[in-house]
C-alpha cells in the first residue's frame, strides 16, 4: 500500500519535468509546439481557454463561462463562484493584450467589496496555471548556465565535459529561452512561430542582468581566445541548458501580500546581499549576481504578478505604472533588468477612496496618469440563489465541487437540501446538528435579496421574484413563463448587502446551541429551522459593525417577503406529501398529452391495438377533473368549445413545440417527450391545495396535527405525510417541525 503512494508521487513528478535540452532542441520543439514560447498574457489565455467552457445563467443571462476559474485543478476548492461577466472581461483584456492590439499598458484591476470571491481569484489562477505547465501544451521553460563558483576570479567550468550538477545556476526570472538569441535573430525564429497564428507571440525582453552576467563571462572568455562561432561556444551545451519548470508563486507568479514590508525596490525587485557584494565585485561595479532578485516582479517575471490587498501597496502603484508599456526595471543605477508579466491588482472600495482623493483638483490630479493605467473589473455580491447556496454550503462543509446540473430542477433540488453536520458537544464527544431542507435556501435568498436594487423589480412583482428571475432566467406562474429577457436590469446589484462570511458565522453560532423546543422522542432541539436563521440574522445587523444603521433598517424590512417565500416552499412539501397518494399519475398525463397532439394534428395514436383516434372523452375527462379548467358548459357532449380548442394549441401545443424544437432531432416522436418539461402539464402535476385535502380526507383537522387522538383521519394523514417527507430529505424531527409550522398556519383559515 505504501508502495502504491511512493509510485504515485515518481508518476505526477515524472509527468512535470523533462530532461534539460540544449538551446537548438528547445528552437525545434517550440516551432513544432508554439505555445510553449508564449509571452505572458498570451500563455495566461492559452491557460484559461484549454479546459473550455459551460453554460451558466447569472442574473437571468444566459452565459459562457471558462471552467479554469471553477478552480478544476483542485476539484473546486478555489473555484470563483459568479461574476462570469466579470471574469469574461478579463479574459476579453487578455485576448487584446496578448494579441498587442491596445491596453498594453494597462495594469488590470479587480476591486469590490469584501467577501466577493477576489481571494478566490488568486488561488484560481496559481492552481491553475501550476496544473497547466505540467500539461504538454503548457510546459514553460527557462534556461540555466554552468557557473563553476563565485569566487573572486568569477570562474566558470569549461572543462571537456558537462560539469556537475551541483555547477549549474538557472535564470532567477525565469528568462525566456529565446532572450538569448541577438535580437535580429530571435525575430526571424518568432516570424517563422508566428506563422499562422491568430495571437503572435512576442518575445522582447533580453537576458536577466544574471543570465547576462554569465554570457558576457563566456562570450569575453572566448573572444580572447580567437573563437569564430561565438554564439555556438556561448551556447554549447556544456555551458547552456533549457529546462522547463512548474509554475508556482516565486517561479513565474510573483505575489505580493498585504503584510509584506521593505522599501519600494525590496517589494518590488528585491535586494542586494552585502556578503556576496563583497566577494562578486565586478570590475569596481555592483555584480547582478549578488541580488537576491525575491520581490514581486522579479519572481512574476514570465507570467503573472499579482499585488493583493493593492490599498497596503499604493506607494508601489504609481512606480509600476510604466513597467507593463516599456517592459523594464531597475535594480540598480547603470542594471536595468526586462520584464514580461501581466500585472494584477486586488483590492477592497477603499482603494477607490485613495484613488480619488486629488479629483477635486480636476486637470491638475496627480494620480491621473496611474488612473488612466488601471483597467478596472468589479466583483459583486452574488445575486444568483443557487450560487449563494452553494457558497453557503461550502463555508460550512468541506464540499467543493462546483455544481453542475442538467436543468434547474435538479439545481433547485440542491438548493433546498438540508445539511447534517457533526459537531463538538460541551464534553468532548460529537453530536449530530442539522438544517432543515429550506434552511440553507432561505439564508442564501434573504442575502441574494438584501443585495439587490430595489427600483427595478420586474413589472408588478417584487424583489424574490427578481431573485428567482437572476436566478433561473425565467419566472414560472401557472403555465405562463415570463423570461428574463422581457425586463431590462439597469440598477446597483450585487454592490452592497449580508455577505457570506455574516450568514456562516450566524449558521455557526446556531449549530453550537439547542434550540429552545422538545419532543418525546425526536431531538427537534437540534434542528435549524429556516426561520431560525432568518431571525437571527435580522436580529444581528443592527449590532455588526459591517452595516450602517440605514443598512440594517433596510434589510429588516427585506426579511418578511423572504419568510412568506421559504413558507410557501414548506407548504407545498407538505401539501405533496400529504396528497402523494392522490396525485395523478404520470401515464395520465402522458396518454392525454398524446391524444391532444394527435388531435391538433389530425393524426391517430398508437396503442397497443393499433392506431385509433384522438378520445375525446379521454381529454374532456382530463380537462374538467384534473385540470379543472373547464365546466360541463365549456363542452358539447365530449366536443370542445372555442376556449378548449385555444387552450389546447395555446398552452399544449405550444410547449410541446418548444419542448421539440429545444430537443430537436431526426428521431424525435410525441411519445419521446418528457411531459413533466412542459409547463402547464408541470403545473397538473404539481396542482394540490387544501380544498383537495378537505375533499379528500373529511375528518382530517390541522389543530390535532400536534398530537392527533388516536385511530382518527389526522393521525393517519400524519403518519402517511411523515413518512413521505423523509423519503424527499427530511429527518423524522425535522419532518415534525415543518410539518407543524404550516398546520399551524393552516389552522387559522381552516374553516
């Protein structure tokens, strides 16, 4: 077994690095192979795009969204969740940058609030870029000399053959292999990779001033020795290696943190070592050897260099503002040294307040130039439901997978999961806590709610439906779909409002306590209800300092439309376990859905007798007592008035079409269609109310639903509503709960 571990770590190493190669294989390789040559921004894109895309909807917009930032490297962990338009114009920035058609000297910027995923951001793209340089197309390489020592003589091993490993010293930015090349050179080898490309790539930078160091060593040691093929002494294998190395932060990916110090050239390049100054001196000048070339931009060098928490940073800001146009640093007077990396800030509001302070000055701002240099994208609060559920859930579990479902039923069905997590009791052992399916929902939409710009509610409808809209693309009401697209969003969403870390550190707190409840047999005192949470996160706002007492006040006032909501959703669970063995059945539906088609098309239905014409019995049947759409007034005999032949072509017909057209294909039949995707058909299925458990189930009372007399409707009702809940990811405790809160409800508008 431990065999198995030690020959899994030689495969995953042995599957990122290669044997160096000499300077003439790497050329052969990279014109068989362009994209392992590629500039900065071009090799960022390259990345982002290999693992393709999905489709998403987000704020009721259908999009495109590249999976590299739902962080696949590492099975999600890091994923960004939303911002899909955000992160689409980063990447469109990219594309224009690498293919150097403007923004070039742009450094990006990703600002908003707290809590929004830009953390997340920064994981993404290490994980996966580190992923994609262990992948062929991706490799990413850099070169390495045989330095001998750094003694005074500034020696290098010439011997006949190649020296120890111990001998050779790599880039320490990550040079790229074609600097080496004089210039007219390496711009006949990019002209010769570049042909056919969309994205040209672009190599201007030279040697770093180390790399430098040595082939100045070299090619000065054989000038005076008479050599006529300079380049190819200089580049001999015994003396030039190309390597290729995995990504990482310090190998490619420099990042500079909030808490990091040092003067503006210590963060921003790094340091000279006084010690090796003294035995490196060159020539009565400093020795590019002797820094230790640790700041951001050195170790970004060749990809990415991320600033974060930019507001701690901003005296570098304006020091960076030409390093993405001319490409170029300073180590120190007189020792420039080439940069290729694509700049990245990240930063919360406050930078903005920083950023404006001289606006009033107009024309005369000295931070208009780096203004002008910072290409701004914004994240957001989520304002997607299943998002914030998601989120949500991953806060307080381990799960990190992105969810992907095949609609949105199956994406709704996550979103009203329970939860059960073990937790710590006082005397050290662990006891089984759980949220109540809804709880999860109800804490993500009254967040989703708090966040959205209440001056554009679709028509007459309110802020929950606007939720679901963003949430599904369309609103569902009966059998009318109203789709997203039919409203135009023009407000301040997903600016301010409950972040997630608030939600969780509530959730949190009420998973430590019992609630304040009993019951004989079940441990109802350790089940978070939604109202539960929704009270206590109310309850909360006015005493977090995060919220402004404006804020607080305007969120209360959000919290009850977002009760009657995850109510209405209690409600119809119970209700569909109370009336499950009552509803009808699915063969029902699909026998009248086929003979409605056959008569609209004046065809016949194939049964097991062979063809036979359209019931119209069957259909009457259908529309008066299962759908109860229609009177006896609305029929002569079994044929339809003109109001049942619409409703039929309108509301039938319609959506099997569109259903049709959505699945179209050679082999598409009546019989193939899934009748449960057609709305008004959905709504049959889902039609239950109280009148129906009045009509069905006479001696049935709510007020007895507590603790039911014995041998009695109720207490049957009860027994059978229980065991179905459980069967749709209740516990018997919660099932309790929630099943007493909405007969508890019911109760008052009984009789």
């Amino acid at each position: 077994m431990t065999n198995d571990y030690i020959r899994a770590g030689d495969e995953e190493l042995s599957g990122a690095y290669e044997e160096p190669m000499s300077l003439e294989a790497y050329v052969e390789r990279a014109l068989s192979r362009p994209s392992i040559a590629s500039h900065a921004p071009k090799y960022l894109l390259e990345a982002i795009e290999s693992m393709g895309t999905r489709t998403v909807i987000e704020e009721g917009e259908e999009r495109e969204r590249y999976r590299f930032f739902d962080d696949p490297a590492n099975d999600g962990e890091h994923a960004i969740l939303g911002n899909t338009a955000v992160l689409n114009g980063f990447v469109d920035d990219l594309r224009t940058i690498a293919a150097d058609r403007g923004k070039r000297e742009k450094i990006i910027w990703f600002d908003g609030p707290t809590a929004t995923g830009k953390s997340e951001l920064k994981r993404c793209l290490i994980n996966g870029l580190r992923e994609y340089s262990k992948t062929d197309a991706g490799r990413r390489y850099t070169v390495e000399w045989n330095v001998a020592s750094a003694t005074e003589d500034r020696g290098l091993s010439y011997g006949d053959e190649i020296d120890r490993e111990d001998d050779w010293y790599e880039s320490p930015v990550q040079s790229h292999p074609l600097s080496v090349f004089p210039e007219g050179v390496r711009s006949t080898i990019l002209a010769d990779l570049n042909e056919g490309g969309h994205v040209p790539i672009r190599v201007e930078a030279g040697l770093d001033p180390f790399c430098r160091e040595a082939y100045d060593v070299l090619e000065e040691r054989y000038r005076r020795a008479g050599g006529t093929n300079l380049f190819s002494s200089i580049t001999d294998p015994r003396h030039l290696r190309v390597k290729n190395y995995v990504v990482d932060v310090g190998r490619g990916i420099g990042v500079l943190h909030s808490e990091d110090d040092g003067s503006p050239k210590e963060r921003l390049v790094g340091s000279w070592m006084p010690g090796m100054l003294r035995e490196l001196d060159s020539r009565g000048r400093k020795n590019p050897q002797a820094f230790s070339y640790d700041g951001v931009l050195s170790q970004g060098n060749g990809l990415l260099t991320i600033v974060e928490d930019a507001s701690q940073h901003a005296d570098l800001l304006r020091k960076l503002l030409n390093v993405p146009d001319e490409g170029r640093v300073k180590l120190d007077k007189g020792i420039g040294m080439d940069i290729d990396t694509q700049l990245l800030i990240i930063s919360n509001p406050d930078l903005d307040v920083e950023l404006d302070q001289y606006a009033d000055r107009n024309g005369r701002d000295p931070l208009k130039a780096l203004k002008r240099r910072l290409d701004k994208h914004e994240f957001g609060y989520l304002t997607n439901l299943s998002l914030e559920a998601e989120l949500i859930r991953r806060e307080l579990t381990s799960e990190t997978a992105v969810w992907e479902a095949e609609g949105y039923a199956d994406l709704e069905a996550r979103v009203r999961e329970g939860l059960t997590l073990s937790m710590r009791d006082g005397r050290g052992g662990a006891v089984e806590r759980e949220l109540a399916p809804h709880t999860v929902e109800a804490a993500a939409l009254y967040s989703v709610v708090t966040r959205l710009d209440g001056e554009d509610t679709p028509g007459s409808r309110g802020l929950v439906d606007k939720a679901l809209l963003f949430d599904q693309g369309y609103l569902q009401e009966g059998d009318e779909r109203i789709d997203a697209d039919e409203f135009e969003f023009d407000g301040d969403d997903g600016s301010h409002g409950i972040p997630v870390t608030y939600t969780r550190d509530v959730i949190a707190d009420l998973l430590q306590t019992d609630a304040d409840r009993q019951h004989p047999d079940l441990p109802v005192e350790r089940v978070v209800m939604p109202d539960d949470v929704l009270d206590a996160m109310a309850g909360g706002l006015s005493d977090a300092p995060v919220f402004s007492r404006a804020e607080a006040a305007e969120y209360e006032n959000r919290l009850a439309v977002v009760k009657s909501h995850v109510y209405d959703r209690q409600e119809a669970d119970v209700l569909d376990a109370l009336l499950a063995e009552k509803g009808v059945d699915e063969d029902t539906v699909a026998e009248y859905v086929e003979h409605v088609f056959a008569w609209a098309n004046e065809d016949q239905v194939d049964t097991d007798r062979g063809p036979v014409d359209p019931d119209p019995l069957l259909m009457k049947v259908f529309e008066t007592e299962h759908l109860g759409r229609f009177g006896e007034d609305a029929y002569a005999g079994a044929e339809p008035a003109d109001r049942v032949e619409e409703f039929r072509r309108e509301k039938v017909i319609t959506a099997i079409n569109r259903y049709a057209w959505e699945n179209r294909d050679e082999d598409f039949a009546i019989e193939n269609v899934d009748v449960s995707e057609i709305p008004v058909i959905r709504a049959v299925l889902d039609a239950h109310d109280w009148s129906d458990v009045k009509r069905l189930f006479e001696g049935f009372d709510p007020t007895q639903w507590t603790d039911p007399p014995s041998d009695t409707e109720t207490e049957r009702c009860k027994e059978r509503t229980i065991a179905h809940l459980q069967t749709q990811g209740y516990s018997p405790a919660s099932a309790e709960l929630t099943s007493r809160k909405v007969m508890r409800e019911v109760s008052y508008r009984w009789d």
